[in-house]
C-alpha cells in the first residue's frame, strides 16, 4: 500500500506538568489525608502567624512605633505564605480516592 504525500502524519505526545506522584494514584481516605496533613498544619501556621503579628503590630504603632514596620512586614509576608499553602491546600486537581 503506497503512501498518499497529501496525507498528514499526526501524532500524540502527553507530557506531565507540576507531577511529583504519579497522576490519579488510587489510594485510600487515610492516606490521601495524610498527604496533606503537613501543608494544612503549615496553612493553620502561617495564619495564626499572620494574625499575630498583624495584631502586635497595630499594638505596637501606639506603644512602639519603631517596630510596628517590622512586624506589620512579617505579616503581610507570612499572608502570602498562607495564601500559596491555601492554594495548595484548596486545588481543583482531580484526586481518584479509593474506598
């Protein structure tokens, strides 16, 4: 059978982005959750963080205005450390769960 030059060869490739496991692993509840048990301790760190020393600074504009630069910078920073946890935290990854 003799080749049409007009004809197209087409081929797939699939590559894997940003997949440190193997995509859609089964595995069981326990074991998903504890997975992701150290990024949520992190998310719960870096809030309590966040409100600390959000609230030491605003503390510390009226007793010690020289530190409230430096623990205000402390709390926007551990903000967006709680908002990159958050996002891995809250994915819309598809997880395939077994029983």
């Amino acid at each position: 059978m003799a080749e049409n030059p007009e004809q197209e060869n087409i081929h797939l490739a699939t590559v894997l982005a940003d997949a440190k496991e193997p995509f859609l692993r089964m595995r069981t509840r326990w074991s998903y959750l504890e997975s992701q048990l150290d990024t949520w301790k992190d998310f719960v760190r870096y809030r309590t963080a966040m409100y600390l020393f959000a609230v030491l600074g605003i503390i510390s504009l009226f007793v010690a205005p020289i530190g409230a630069p430096l623990l205000l910078g402390l709390a926007a920073y551990y903000f967006h450390r709680k908002k990159h946890a958050h996002s891995l935290v809250i994915s819309n990854r598809v997880v395939m769960v077994g029983h």
